[in-house]
C-alpha cells in the first residue's frame, strides 16, 4: 500500500520552505495558527477524493510573497510495506515509476501553483518528476484516482455535514450505487406519494388546482403572451432519487431515550461521533482504496476517555493517517516517533520530528510508557523541565507564581524522571528531533554522576567536565541546562534555606503535630545519639515515615508565599532561566509579519 513519505511546501500560506516527513500514523501538533490545518488542506487540495480539479488558490500564496511567485507542492510516495510497487500500481502508473537507491522504487509528483506566464490566469498544474528532478509528464485523473486522499475537517458544522449536497451524508448516500431500474421504481413511488402528501397539505383538489391557475395565468400573460399552456404543478418529493436519498434525515436513539430523535438535538459532541462514523462508512464504500486520510481535531467536544476510544479506533485504520491535535487525550496515546511539531518561528513554519532510527526501540517504549502515565502535555510546551521527583513537580509552580512567574502562560511543563531516563528524554526534545528546550534537575548523588555519564556515552557532555567531578564544571553544566541540588534533594534545599519551621507547620496541618513529635522522641532516644540539627531530623523523618513528600513539599511552598519567606537562591535561579527559554521561544514566534494568517 502506497503512502506520503515526505511533502515539501514552497511559498503556501506560512510556509516558506518546509520539508515534512510523514509516517503511517503521524501526530501534527502545535500552538494554534501554525499551520497544521494548511498542511491536511494542501495534501487534499491536490489529491482529494472527488475532487475534479485542483483547489489552490491566489489567496494561497504566502503573504509578502514577490509578484508572480508561484506555491510549489512536492510529494514523495513510496510503499508502505515493501521496496517496490506492486503489479496493480506499476499498471496504473507504468513509466512514472522512479527508481532511487538501487532498485527501490517511488512516485515524485510536484504541483505548482500560480499566474501563467502568458496570460496571467491563475492555474495550477501537477506533473511527475524523476529523481533528477525532470518532468515525466501530467499527473492525470486515473493517477488521481489512484492516490485519493480523504480529509475529515474538525467538526464544528454538523448541519453542513448533514445535509450539504457535498457533505459527508451526501457522500455515503452517493456510494449506494442504485441501479436505473431502481431509480425509475422510486421515481414513480416518489410522484404517487408527492402526490398524496400535496393534497393533504394544500387541502382539496381544486383550492390546488385554483392556486396554480391563478400563478399560471400570471405567468402566461406575462412571458408568454397569454399562452395557455403554461401549468405549475406541486411536489412534496423530488423528481431525481438520489437528491431525496441525501435528504433522508438521520435520527439517533441513545440509551435512556425511548425514541429516536434527529441527529441536531443530541449534544455537539454525539454529533462527532457519528459524523466520524460516516467518515468510516465512506471509507468502507470506498474499499479504503486510499493513500492517505486527514483527521483534524478527532478530540473536539468529546471528553476525554471518548476521545481516546475515537483516537485508538482511527489508529486501527488499514492506511496511512495523518491527525492534527491540541490535546493529550491523542498524544497520549501516540509513540513519540510519529509526532510531528510545527512552530512559528517569526512569519513562517517550520517542522520538528524525530529522525528515523534516531530513538532506539526501548528509549522509544521507555518515553511512551511514562507519556501514557504521566501525561504527554511537555511536547506542546515552550520549555520542559524534568526532575527526578514529584515533589519539584507540585512545589515549583508555587514557588515560581512568588516570583511572579507564571508557569501555565510561560508553556512550561514539569516532568517527573527517574534518573535513568534522563537520556531518553534529552534525545526525544532535542535541536535534532522535537527541538524543544529544557532543563534538567536532579538529587546531588548517583543520579548526577549517572547523567553525566550518559552525556558522555552519547557525546552531549560539554567539554572541559569530567563525569566524576560535576561540581567543577557546574557553571558549564548549568549553562548546558543541567542542574542538581548541591545539599541533596529538593527537600534538602528548602530546609538549607531555613525552611524547617515550615516544614513542622506543613507536617502538622497535613499529619497531626504529635506525628513529628513522636518520631523526634524515638529519634533523640537512640544510644548513641548525637542531637540533631533541624534538618536532620526532619529529613529522617520524611524519609523512614510513611507519608507523602510530595504534598509535605507542596505545603512548605505554600508556606513560603504565605509566610513572604525568600525563594531559595538555586530554585530561584532554575525557576527564571526555565522562565527565559519560554520567553525566548515567544520573541522567536512572534518576530515577523504581523499581518501574516496562517491556518
């Protein structure tokens, strides 16, 4: 089966010049206006299905852009399951197979788009090309047919989709492939009942008959010159079949209704689902003979567990599925290797993914188990910081919010890793794949030393640091966007900085005050015992108690805002140059044509 490998798009709406890999099941995600839209509409603008035509337009062609430039569309279609085409494509496509690699084989179709040279008239021509970029001839309507793509836009118009004659249910009812006797057979039935409806709702024959001689009189006198043939007669149903077939309404009983109702009174999000459920019957009636289908949005007004069960239904499709999405109800479930993260970067696109063979399969399963448990909101952020601990997850976002920070308008996300993970999740956000800054914050102890010796083993360790002395080249590490507490842990370095009556207020609202009380009696109680400090104590007992560090942490940040204590100088420190990287990502999308409306 046939599928996009990699489209190129010049001068089209934001796009500048943007080469995008494709993958069978691709996650097209990203801010709102960055283009993810514009790409589904360019893919079926050139090979949507039923389309008689191409569908760019001047409007299309990037804003700013010279007169007389032209938007140029490159596609690259390759097997999905093999190296070459197999009989059936070599017979549609014959000498416009390319050879590349060998004996590998593939389809260069190049579309371009605008003004003629001669007359001026805006046109749009698609042709093949071969590997060395000359002309192999029109891409013509059985090759078309051949390669159809099939868009299924968010739905946010169900009447449109409903009743339409280019709407979906127009569509499916255009595939029943009535024969013409059934066609006459209904056409009559459909007179006889017109007929009986008419005089039941035009009251008797000759009220009818008195209303269309009075019109048909007028109409003679008028155009006709008093001839007396003119007639209007009434119908309740239309004279073609297939027209009345796409009128049918569509009605729906859901559990706790005892009758069904039609489609416009069930709530929005019902609506999507069947929708998308004509989507899929179209797809059937079309014998998937499809090279790609375009999902836009398939999350809109559905909660969330719904939208999974809609993402994982849409995942089993037998062909390639190009899905864009603001949520990560679908990321969630998606492997890291097939997103695909577009960004504005002053007035134009650009596109970020993951390399082939650029994650290994068990950092691939790794970075997917933890989006399914810990969520997957980080790839849509402006900057990521990951930490070992929950606690830095609960506590940092208050902290930040004293300094004025906040973290939800920045896009910054906060992750929870174990240590280990560190390096899976470096690659995954890095310049080379989804090319998303961070930080890293981990506990001074083998955890440091462990990153740093995967830095080194993957050749991202800064020069002039030895991964067995990580103090000396702090300040390089920390350049590089590597941290660690210098006391321990993170709770460590709230109590460094005089934190342990917060602690002892947090412990009691959360525990009780004689829970602390008895294990400092116990503690101090031991032969031997040197009396400790404060926070000794309090980090014995957070760590030999069963209670929840993570909500004790929260607290005692709370505790600090409320209190007007000082943020700590090293959480401060983490917390603005997190802050700056999101800010830097927004100068850099915000930095060009205003006017520019992208899609």
């Amino acid at each position: 089966m046939l599928r996009i490998t990699r489209i190129r798009l010049r001068n089209y709406r934001t796009f500048d010049d943007c080469s995008l890999d494709l993958r069978p099941r691709t996650v097209i995600l990203g801010a709102n206006n960055v283009g993810k839209t514009s790409l589904l509409e360019a893919i079926e603008s050139i090979l949507g299905a039923g389309r008689r035509g191409y569908g760019f337009t001047e409007d299309d062609i990037r804003r700013g852009s010279p007169l007389g430039t032209k938007i140029i569309v490159d596609l690259t279609i390759r097997p999905g399951d093999g190296e070459r085409l197999n009989a059936d494509e070599h017979a549609v496509f014959g000498t416009h197979v390319d050879i590349y690699d060998g004996d590998r084989e593939q389809l260069l179709v190049r579309v371009e788009a605008g003004p003629d040279e001669i007359d001026g008239i805006f046109r749009t021509r698609a042709r093949f090309l071969k590997s060395d970029g000359g002309d192999d001839g029109p891409l013509g309507a059985e090759h078309r047919q051949a390669l159809a793509v099939l868009l299924f836009q968010a739905p946010r118009d169900a009447r449109r989709e409903l009743f339409d004659r280019f709407g979906l249910w127009a569509r499916v009812a255009g595939t029943l492939g009535l024969s013409d006797e059934q066609l006459e057979r209904l056409r009559r039935r459909g007179e006889e009942m017109g007929e009986t409806l008419v005089g039941e709702l035009l009251g008797s024959a000759s009220g009818a008959e008195q209303l269309a001689h009075a019109v048909s009189q007028l109409l003679g006198d008028v155009l006709y010159g008093g001839a007396a043939d003119a007639a209007l007669a009434f119908s309740a149903t239309p004279l073609d079949p297939r027209q009345l077939l796409r009128q049918i309404e569509l009605r729906l009983r859901v559990p706790g209704d005892r009758d069904a109702r039609p489609l416009m009174e069930h709530s929005v999000g019902t609506q999507s689902i069947v929708l998308f459920g004509l989507f899929h019957a179209y797809l059937h009636a079309l014998h998937y003979q499809l090279l790609t289908i375009g999902v836009e949005e398939p999350e809109v007004h559905l909660f969330p567990h719904a939208a999974r069960a809609l993402v994982k239904n849409i995942r089993a499709l037998d062909v390639q599925t190009l899905v864009t999405t603001h949520s990560t109800s679908v990321t969630d479930l998606a492997d890291p290797r097939d997103l695909l993260v577009l960004r504005r970067q002053g007035d134009r696109t650009i596109a970020c993914a993951v390399p082939d063979g650029y994650l290994t399969e068990d950092e691939a399963k790794d970075i997917r188990r933890r989006m399914r448990a810990a969520g997957s909101g980080f790839v849509f952020a402006r900057a990521v910081l990951f930490a070992e601990g929950a606690s830095e997850e609960l506590a940092l976002p208050v902290l930040a919010e004293s300094l004025g920070l906040d973290l939800d308008s920045l896009g910054v996300s906060l992750v929870t890793v174990d240590g280990s993970s560190f390096r899976a999740f470096a690659k995954l956000l890095h310049p080379q794949a989804l090319n998303i800054p961070y930080l890293m914050v981990c506990d001074n102890d083998q955890a440091v030393r462990q990153l740093l010796r995967d830095l080194a083993n993957t050749g991202a360790l800064p020069p002039d640091v030895a991964p067995n002395h990580p103090q000396a080249g702090r300040a390089i590490l920390e350049a590089a966007g590597y941290y660690w507490w210098t006391v321990g842990d993170f709770e460590s370095c709230l109590l460094a900085a005089g934190a342990g009556p917060l602690f002892r207020q947090a412990i009691a609202e959360l525990y009780g005050a004689q829970r602390l009380g008895q294990y400092e009696q116990q503690f101090r109680s031991q032969p031997g015992r040197v009396p400790a400090d404060e926070r000794e104590l309090i980090l014995g007992f957070l760590r030999q108690s069963r209670v929840s560090k993570p909500k004790i942490a929260q607290r005692v940040a709370e505790l600090f805002v409320e209190h007007g204590c000082p943020v700590p100088e090293e959480v401060r420190r983490l917390l603005e140059r997190l802050a700056q990287l999101a800010r830097d990502q927004m100068e850099i999308s915000s930095d060009g044509d205003p006017a520019a409306e992208p899609r």
